[in-house]
C-alpha cells in the first residue's frame, strides 16, 4: 500500500509521466449483464475516480419465516424488513502507468459475505474480520506491450465474475441471480495480469488464494484465468476457468471449474419510446472435486442461466425474463443455509454435506425496473425457486427458540429448522451508484 501511495505521489509530481490510458472495449457496453449502466460520473478528476453505492431491499418471503431469515442466497437474507444490503465509498487511482482500486462495504454484505468463507479456520489473525468492509482493494502497474496492446499486473481483493453477475446488485438484471452466479466466487485474493492482445480480447491469468477465500485452505493456491472477447458493441463473450484445493483440511482433494458466457444485444434504438432495447445471455458451468475421497462422477456441478431484458422509453424502463438450474451431488458449493448460527466453515448436521449428497435446483425471476436516471434503479422483482430436498426457510424457521444455542449450527434437542422445498418471494429494491 506504501509502494502504492509513493508511486501515485511521484506521478502527480511528474506530469511527463501521465500517458494517456488506452481504452479497452472501445463501446456502449452499458446493456451488458454485470456492466454498470453509468456512462459517466459526477466524481470523476484527472488522477480519481471516486464511487459510491447504496443497495437498500425489502424482502417478503411468501413461507413468511417467523425469524425473518431467509437462506440459501449470497444476496438476500431477511424477510419483512428494510435493510442496507450494501453501501460502498470508493473509487479508482488513475495516475500514469499507476492504478489502484478501493471499495469499502457496510451493510449486510459485510457479514454474510465473510460468512461464506471457510479458510480462515484456518491459523489465526481473523482474516473474515480484516477483509470485512473491503469488497475491492488493489493496486497494480501498466505495462504497455505494443501499440494497442498492453498488460496490467494487479494485487489485492478484485472481483472474479464468475458466473457473469456482479457483485453488485445495480449492475445486474435482476436482484437474485440463479445459482451459477449466485453460488460461485464474488471476489479473488491473489494477483492477476490483464493481457489485452488488443482492444477487444483479454486474456486474465489468476494467481490467487482459492475459491472466494480470503486465505487458502491448503498448502496450496489456486490458479485462473478469464477470457474475454468483445468483436463488437453488441456481442461479448466471457470464459473463466479455476483449479484449485478448496476443501478445508482435505489437501488431496482438487477442484476444477469452468464458466462461459456469451451476451447478445440484439435490438437497439435508443430514442425509441417504445421498446428501445433487447439482449440475452446465457451461462453455462461444469466443474468436479476429485481425490480425497470422492470422484468426478459423485462429486460434480452442472448448471446454467438465460435471461433475456427489454428496455423500453428511451432505456427509463425494464423488463427481464429468465432463470436457471443446477445439479450438485455433494453440495461442495450449495450454499450453507444459517441453522442455529451455521457458517460455511461450521457446517450443520441439519444439512450435510457428504460426498454423494443429493441436491437438483431451479429457479426463474422476473424483474422490473424504472430508471429516471443512470445513477439511480428502483427494482420490483418475483423470484420461485426449488430444491429436490428441503432448503428453504419455511414459516418456522431456522432459528432455535430464544436464539442460537450452543456452537454454531449445533443440535438442539427438541428443536429441528424448518426447511422446504420451494420459495416464493418479491423483493423491493432502491439501487444508487454514483
């Protein structure tokens, strides 16, 4: 961080070393799943870009859980109540060849996220508590490779886009992503080298400590990388592939991950004040742990999503259609649903995550949008979904009576979480990224 703050000092005191930044994917790339849609910022200097984000929801679970929690999601988490899933101040350091990138995060997202990481059970120092309000922080270096060719070489905490969604709720075209986004990395620790071979393909090797972890889970890190390719403003693809050894304590069992996407935009007429607007994607992953115990054909994840969105007056409305579905022996990246306190690294014998363990998902949502402004998205959105075995939280619950009792996710004698096989919900959303 030293390093970084002196070199950004010595190019503020250097004019001469403040090159113009080539621009990767030259275009309106707005319209794209997990693109935010400003255009410009009101924040914006020569050397900073700053940011802020404010992601308030209300949730209503139909099942109505009488603890107000709701589980198996990476983005939503309480029933009947209007919370702050995510407020974030930041912004990005652009000065020369020098770069660097902080985005804080308060709200839900500072302990559910965290939550959702096992690997620091692993040694001492609290990393979950470290990294808790940090989503981003990164600082990195240019190194020009060509004419229209470049490579920037970053460290810190980035986010991954595995699963093509964001991280951040605004950016996407829906509030509730189906489960290859929603179950997949938010974020990397490590190291990335963004080659662009040229303006529009980029080849991101990833150096980094494992699977959304903060710290490794083994001795050793795992490897990544994405491809993207954008041939034209209205067609992008998007590749990602991980290895890596993400079982706590099981050093022999090794994980391979693959998630490709391809966007489309297939109608455009920004002034129309009809319909003036329409894309789809589709995500398709596939992946397996092996060794350790299980093998590929007991212990793999298969899944897809598409969606389709409709802009409609001039881009001020939105329409988007779609869902997906997963099979997941093993549940090795189901989502731990919170029984009696139960973290990622806890587990709960309410719900068991043997080699073998059955579980099929689906899901569909249906999402509305009115956007005054590029700054600014009010979200109304139905979302259904289905597991082949009981998940959810039904109207009893997954809190014990008088709270959490014991260690996290724990037995109770007498008491058992009420879990179903299906949910229904409509959330209410304000989104603001400026």
């Amino acid at each position: 961080m030293l390093a970084l703050v002196f070199a950004l000092a010595a190019a503020v005191s250097n004019p001469e070393l403040d090159p113009k930044q080539p621009a990767p994917f030259p275009g309106d790339y707005t319209w794209a799943p997990g693109n935010g849609r400003t255009k410009d910022s009101p924040l914006s200097t020569d050397h900073f870009t700053g940011e802020f984000r404010a992601d308030t929801a209300f949730h209503y679970s139909f099942a109505k859980p009488q603890d107000n929690t709701i589980g198996g999601s990476s983005e939503v988490f309480r029933h009947g109540e209007v919370q702050v899933t995510q407020l974030g101040i930041g912004g990005d350091f652009h000065v020369g060849k020098v770069m660097g990138r902080l985005m804080t995060q308060f709200g839900l997202y500072s302990m559910t996220t965290p939550r959702n990481d096992a690997s620091p059970a692993r040694g001492q120092w609290r990393l979950d508590d470290a990294y808790r309000y940090v989503s981003e922080a990164y600082g990195g270096y240019r190194f020009d490779l060509g004419e229209h060719s470049w490579m920037n070489v970053q460290a810190g905490i980035f986010m991954s886009y595995v699963g093509l969604w964001s991280y951040y709720n605004a950016d996407n075209w829906t509030y509730q992503p189906s489960y290859v986004s929603s179950n997949t990395p938010w974020f990397f620790n490590g190291v990335r080298a963004q080659i662009f071979v040229n303006e529009r393909l980029k080849i991101e090797p990833w150096l980094v400590n494992g699977w959304q972890a903060y710290g490794q889970f083994n001795r050793a890190p795992g490897l990544g990388m994405q491809l993207r390719w954008s041939p034209t403003e209205w067609l992008s693809m998007v590749g990602n592939q991980y290895y890596g050894a993400d079982t706590l304590g099981v050093a022999d069992r090794k994980r391979i991950h693959t998630d490709d996407s391809i966007m489309v935009r297939y109608h455009n007429d920004p002034t129309s004040k009809g319909l003036s607007k329409a894309a789809a994607s589709f995500t398709f992953d596939a992946g397996c742990e092996y060794g350790g115990g299980v093998e590929c054909s007991g212990q793999y994840f298969l899944g897809f999503m598409a969606y389709t969105r409709f802009w409609f007056h001039q881009d001020q409305f939105g329409l988007t259609l779609g869902g997906g579905g997963i099979r997941n022996p093993g549940r090795y990246l189901v989502l731990m649903p919170p029984i009696n306190g139960a973290t990622a690294y806890s587990g709960t014998p309410y719900f068991t995550y043997a080699p073998g363990d059955p579980y099929k998902a689906w899901d569909i949502q249906v999402t509305t949008d009115w956007m005054p402004s590029q700054f600014f998205t009010f979200r109304l959105e139905y979302t259904h979904r289905h597991a082949s075995v009981p998940y959810f939280s039904g109207p009893g619950g997954v809190t014990p009576p008088g709270g959490n009792q014991g260690a996290p996710g724990s037995v109770v004698p007498g008491w058992s979480p009420d879990l179903v096989r299906d949910e229904d919900r409509v959330t209410a959303a304000m989104l603001l990224k400026l």
